[in-house]
C-alpha cells in the first residue's frame, strides 16, 4: 500500500523544475521583502489544505511574510493591466508538499490595495484575498511598507516594515532558495485541493536589514505570535511571473 505521504519531495532547485510556455496569468512581482520565521510543523500543519502536509528542511518549516509590489497583472497573452493590475500586496504564507512530491506555497492572507482583485480573487479563485490600505516606498536603499485592512477584516490588522538593501547575495544559501525558490501553490478550489504551478526567472536576491517592524497579520492570519526577530531576511528587486493552468494529470490531490 502506498505510504499515506506520498512520494519523496522534489528537489529544491533555483530554476523552475517545469517548462511552463502557454500561461494562464502574467504579472511581475517587484521590490520584495522577504520576512520568515521558523514554526514548528506540527502547529502549522492543521492550516494546509488536504493532501497536502508543511514543507520542511532540517525538520523546520517557516512562516513567510512577504510584501511587494503586484505589478500588471495579464491575462493569457494579454498585456498586462497598468491601473487595476498594478498594486501593493502583502500575504502570509506557509510552505506545503503534496502526495505528488510537489512543492508549493498555501496562503493564509493576501493584503491587496484594489478592490476589483481582491474582489475576483476571493470569488472566483477562493484566495483569502482582503482590502487593504496601501502603500510601498523607497527612498535610497530603504523600502517601507504599509497596509491597515479595510474589508473583510479582522479591522485593525496592519504592517508596517522597513528594510534597508544590502549586497547581492552571489551564491543563496539551502535555506534561501527553499523560502523563495517555489514553483506553485496549492488552494482549495470547489472542495479540492489543487496545484497551481508558475515559472520565473533565478531570483536576484540581496541581504537586508530589518530597520522596522510592527505587524499582527501573522496572527490575524491564524498563526502563532511571532514574538523573536525573522530568522530570515531578505530583498529582490523582482522577476516576471507567469502561472500556468493545473496539471491535466494528478492536477487534483486526493482528499480523505
């Protein structure tokens, strides 16, 4: 009988493991912080979506944090939409492997400042996509971050961080690529657990320092108080992204 976890995980890898040419969607992600702290798989592991268990490295897994600029948003070979599809964004993430071996990301909350995605994003791809007041800065090697919620709530969620840009980082470490090298996500959509895969180019990823922190999405977002310093920071100035559609076979993942 086949063990319950499925296969072994794929290997982390810095390049898409997966040819992805014909996209449903196009965006870039721009100017991102990259906050993670690690979090005890067994805490974590009641939030992921069926079929689906925390992905783990030295028996860790993280919480990510991430905030960035969301940047023309296209659909299949469309151009990207510069007002609408252009957008600050934060969310709350956890790192997932499904039966497949598949790697991916499970958000637990996407902050976004238009309404209309927000809006498209939770009905009609079931995202916890909330309503946010936004905003990203940059002034010299600091960037600053701003959200407070505005719809659905909890009222009163917020972020605030700065980071100061630091040197290119030539070679990632394990632990860098496994929190930013993630080829896909995995969501609930109609009561089954699917996997969305995406393809970009290497991230260039550069140290950074943490000059400011005041958040509570992380435990707005379900999740344990994170009450020490990230164990993980970092920035990029970005990639272009592209999503394809779910794998026509073992797309879906099997639910109890």
């Amino acid at each position: 009988m086949p063990s319950p976890l499925g296969v072994d995980p794929e290997p982390i890898t810095a390049d898409a493991p997966h040819a992805a040419d014909r996209f449903l969607l196009t965006q870039s992600w721009l100017d991102l912080a990259f906050l993670h702290w690690a979090a005890d798989p067994a805490v974590v592991a009641p939030l992921l979506p069926a079929g689906t268990r925390p992905d783990m490295l030295n028996g860790v897994t993280y919480i990510g944090l991430v905030a960035f600029r969301m940047h023309r948003v296209g659909w299949f070979r469309l151009p990207g939409i510069p007002y609408l599809g252009s957008f600050p964004e934060t969310n709350v993430r956890l790192y997932s492997v499904d039966t497949h071996g598949r790697r991916g990301v499970v958000f637990r909350s996407l902050d976004a400042s238009r309404l209309l995605p927000v809006t498209v994003g939770r009905a009609a791809f079931g995202l916890p996509y909330v309503w946010s007041k936004m905003e990203v800065r940059r002034k010299d090697d600091t960037v600053t971050y701003t959200s407070r919620r505005r719809w659905p709530g909890p009222r009163g969620a917020h972020c605030k961080i700065a980071v100061r840009i630091g040197g290119l980082i030539e070679e990632p470490s394990e632990l860098e690529h496994f929190l930013t090298a993630r080829w896909g996500m995995h969501s609930m959509f109609f009561g089954r657990t699917l996997y969305l895969p995406n393809a970009h180019p290497r991230w260039p990823l550069h140290h950074a320092e943490l000059l400011h922190c005041d958040e509570n999405l992380v435990v707005s977002a379900g999740l344990p108080t994170q009450g020490e310093e990230p164990v993980s920071i970092l920035y990029s100035p970005g990639v272009p992204v592209g999503f394809a559609r779910p794998p026509r076979t073992a797309g879906g993942i099997p639910t109890p």
